[in-house]
C-alpha cells in the first residue's frame, strides 16, 4: 500500500496529522507533510486509510 498526497488540493485541517502524526506533519502554514515515501510499513496501513477516509478536501488517496 502506498499514499499520495496532492498539497494543491489541502487545506491545512490537520485531520491526517491528528490521526497519524506517524506519516503525517504539518508544515508552517499549517498544510499537511507527507513523511512516507513508498510503501506504508503494514503497522500502519489502517492508519493511513484512516487518514484518507477522513480528508474533507479528497487530498490522501491510497494505492494498492
């Protein structure tokens, strides 16, 4: 499972971060910052589903 994340559709409601602060951070503007490059280690698959079920803006998505 991987995630992508589309910066151009976030807008800085930091539901990913506090659902997973584990693949997620959050710049200075407040926007979402991706901390996992390729494949979600299996410890947090539900987590990052999680994250992109519960994006308003449709910015998470998952692959895979």
């Amino acid at each position: 499972m991987k995630i992508s994340y589309d910066r151009s559709k976030c807008q800085g409601h930091n539901r990913c971060y506090m659902l997973a602060p584990e693949l997620f951070d959050t710049d200075d503007e407040g926007y979402a910052i991706l901390l996992v490059e390729g494949e979600v280690p299996s410890d947090l698959q539900d987590k990052a589903q999680l994250c992109a079920d519960n994006c308003p803006e449709y910015a998470i998505e998952i692959e895979g």
